[in-house]
C-alpha cells in the first residue's frame, strides 16, 4: 500500500520497519496463492520473492495431468525473477492450505525448491517466513532448512 520499499536489510531499516515489511511480505503471499493452480491436489500455495533491490515477485503453485510437471509456488516465484534479471534476494514469504482447510498451518518449502534458494541466495542470509498470517509467522534462515548443500562452489566454481 505504501511508497516504502521492502527490503529486510539490517542497514537502512529499523527492526520496527523490517518487521512491516515482513508483514507485507506475507501479504503478498496470499495474494499470490489465489493464483494457485492446483486441480489434484486441491494444496494451494502462494510464495512472495523479495529481490535485492526492493521489488517482490510473486508465485504460486501450477500443477499439471502429469504430476511430475507440477512446480511449486517457491520455484515460479524464482523463475519469474530470474527472468526479470534479478539474481539476488533477500528474503521469501510462504503460505499454503488445502483448498477447503479452514486454517493455515506452516507450509515449508519442499526439497528441490530448497535446493533452487540455494542457487541465488546467502544460505547465512536469506530469510525463508512460513506464515499461517500475517501476524503469526515463523522465520529461518536457509542455511538451517538446507545444510551441507551442494552449490556451484562444489563444483569448482568461482561465484
Ligand atoms: N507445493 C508448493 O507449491 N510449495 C510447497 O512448499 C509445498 C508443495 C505444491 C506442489 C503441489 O502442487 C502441491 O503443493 C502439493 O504438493
């Protein structure tokens, strides 16, 4: 609603601000959900990306007669991203719920969305928010939902 942009960044905004910024964060989540795609399963999931740069992505689950071409919410958040040239991110809100569930629990990204977070992202830095709403919200750090990951270091490479 605000002009503010978001950020989570410990150097410009207060704590009282990132937290409002959090909120906004899950906010967008929501939104996004309402875009799910999700006709078998009926679990319906939203993600909001947060670039380096202030600006938020959305993503939402898009499921498919073949199940394995299924994407999740996390990784159509990071696809729509990377597309638009953003290449760092600060943090991402997630929300999901079966279809007819009167309330949230917390959604935690599965594996291989992990393991995409883990291409782009600080694993000390990046902030993964599980939300049920916007005022209860969990938050980790990726480093703690995906130890010991294999990245393009192991590889040799030098990013
Ligand atoms: N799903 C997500 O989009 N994100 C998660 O964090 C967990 C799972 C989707 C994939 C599939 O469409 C449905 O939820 C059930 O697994």
């Amino acid at each position: 609603t605000g002009t503010r942009r978001l950020t989570l960044s410990k150097k410009k905004e207060t704590v009282r601000n990132m937290d409002t910024d959090r909120k906004e964060l899950i906010k967008k989540a929501f939104q996004a959900q309402k875009r799910a795609y999700a006709p078998y399963s009926g679990f319906e999931v939203g993600a909001a990306l947060l670039a380096g740069d202030g600006s938020v992505y959305g993503g939402c689950n898009i499921e498919n007669a073949s199940y394995g071409a299924c994407n999740c919410a996390e990784r159509t958040a990071f696809f729509r991203a990377v597309y638009e040239g953003k290449k760092d991110f600060n943090a991402i809100a997630i929300v999901g719920k079966q279809k007819n569930a009167d309330g949230y629990d917390y959604c935690p990204p599965c594996g291989i969305c992990r393991q995409v977070m883990a291409e782009f992202c600080d694993p000390e830095k990046f902030e993964i928010i599980l939300a049920k709403s916007e005022e209860e919200y969990r938050r980790y750090k990726l480093k703690e939902l995906l130890p010991l990951s294999f990245t393009g270091k192991d590889m040799g490479e030098d990013r």
